[in-house]
C-alpha cells in the first residue's frame, strides 16, 4: 500500500470538504422544496373546490326542485337528535315569500326564503332565512345567501355568518348541484371572511333508516370551511331532501304554514 504525502492529504480534505457541503446544501435544498411542495399541493387541494359557475346561462326560478332539494312553498322538514350532548330540534320551512338579488352582470334574480329555527335544549338559538333559487336548464340549486339571528344565552341576538351576494364581494354558490356526482367538490357559501361552507360529494346508493320513513338512493355530503376546522355531514334522499343532519334526523315531512305572500 502507497503512503500520501502532505499534500496529496490536504487536497483530499479539501475535496472531502466540498463534497460535504454540497450534500447539506442539496439536503436543505430538498428539505425546502418537499415543504414548498406540500404547500403548493394544499394549495392545489384547496383550489379543487369550484368556485366559477356559469350563473349567465341560467333562467333562475324561486319555485321547483331537483332530485335532493325541494322548493316548494309550505314544505317543512322536522329534525330532532342529540349534538354534541345537546337535544336539537330543526325546523326548515320553505316560506311562500321571495326576496330579490341584485348582482353583477347578472342582474336581478328571485329567489325563495328558506326558514331554519333551531333550539337547542328547549331554547331557541338560531333564526336563518336562507335564499335559493333553481337554474333552468342544469337544475342546479344555487345559495345567494341569509339573514341569521342567533339568540345568545346573555339575552343578546346576533348576526354571525349572514350574508348576501352581490354584497362586499360575495357571490351565489351551489347548494344542491341538479346532477350528483361522486367526488365533485364546490362552494355553497362565498362571503370571503365570513361564510365559506364548501362541500364534497363522497357516498350515493345510501338506504337510510329514520323516524320520518326509510329511503333509498340517497347520498352523503360532507362539509368544511376555510375559515375554521372541523367537518359536518349531511343526506340527502330523492324526493324528500335533507334526511340527517350531523347528530338529527328527519322525524315529520310534509306541508305546513308558509308564512305571508310577497317580496322582501
């Protein structure tokens, strides 16, 4: 075995050296690129939400329904359960009112007010009167917004989470799409800072079991928000509508008072 002189040592360190540095450079190169990677893939994840619906080419009516939501002046779903330990009781009223919405390059569409009354533990908690109207010709339900009251424990009412398209930036999204598609995801609320309930088409061919009824052919929702954590999960069943809402199911369907005829 030859000896190496100084020399030829100290180059090899020095070669050594250099190679090192090139391995932790490359190291935290890949290390940032994995984590700017994942970051660009959240943000591909996010972005797979549709948010652009072509709301120029609907004739937009405040009366009918598709296979999973109804519009129907004097329809009322009932819901009762326990949510997160709590007794709910739901009430949904399609109310015999409409409210128009001015946006846009659109201009002014009809919709239909939606009542939801909420009590919680025998106390009423929340008052939403939501606005809906059906595209003619894809049968898509879009959501153009609500009022909301919310009655605290204090004594005071609120207004968390209202809003209005065509109002600071928000626009309509689609509540109920007319044609169910396993895996499509997309906006029912966009009010930036304020209302940004999105959803995911994840189960179809569901038979549900409820105390209003068993029902066939019905699909899963599951829904987010940007704006906290956490998700809820909701059917819906041909015909009837909303089934099971997180923790409450259907228990009464059918007609009941519509409130007053009129705009808003």
């Amino acid at each position: 075995m030859s000896k190496i002189d100084g020399s030829q040592g100290r180059l090899g360190l020095r070669v050594l050296t250099t190679v090192l540095l090139l391995v932790a450079t490359l190291g935290v190169a890949f290390t940032w690129l994995g984590l700017s990677g994942g970051s660009a893939m959240a943000q591909k994840k996010e972005s797979q939400f549709t948010t652009d619906f072509r709301l120029e080419d609907c004739d937009f009516q405040a009366t009918g329904e598709n296979t999973y939501f109804v519009l129907r002046p004097g329809y009322r779903l009932v819901f009762e359960g326990e949510d997160q330990g709590d007794t709910v009781h739901l009430e949904i009223t399609v109310l015999d009112e409409t409210k128009d919405i001015s946006l846009p390059d659109i201009g002014t569409v009809t919709t239909s007010v939606v009542e939801e009354r909420e009590s919680v533990n025998g106390e009423l908690a929340e008052v939403s009167r939501n606005w809906f109207a059906l595209c003619e010709p894809t049968n898509d339900v879009f959501y153009f917004g609500e009022d909301v009251d919310i009655y605290n424990e204090d004594g005071t009412i609120t207004h968390e989470g209202a809003w209005q398209a065509g109002v600071n930036g928000a626009t309509p999204g689609i509540i109920m799409p007319g044609r169910f598609l396993l895996g499509s995801r997309y906006f029912q609320e966009q009010a930036p800072g304020v209302a940004m309930d999105r959803s995911e088409n994840v189960e179809m061919g569901l038979e549900m079991n409820t105390p209003a009824g068993t029902f066939d052919q019905c699909v899963r929702v599951l829904e987010t928000t940007p704006l906290e954590r956490g998700e809820s999960e909701k059917v819906y069943c041909p015909g009837v509508g909303l089934v099971v809402d997180n923790g409450v199911q259907l228990v009464e369907v059918g007609s009941g008072g519509g409130g007053d005829d009129g705009d808003e």
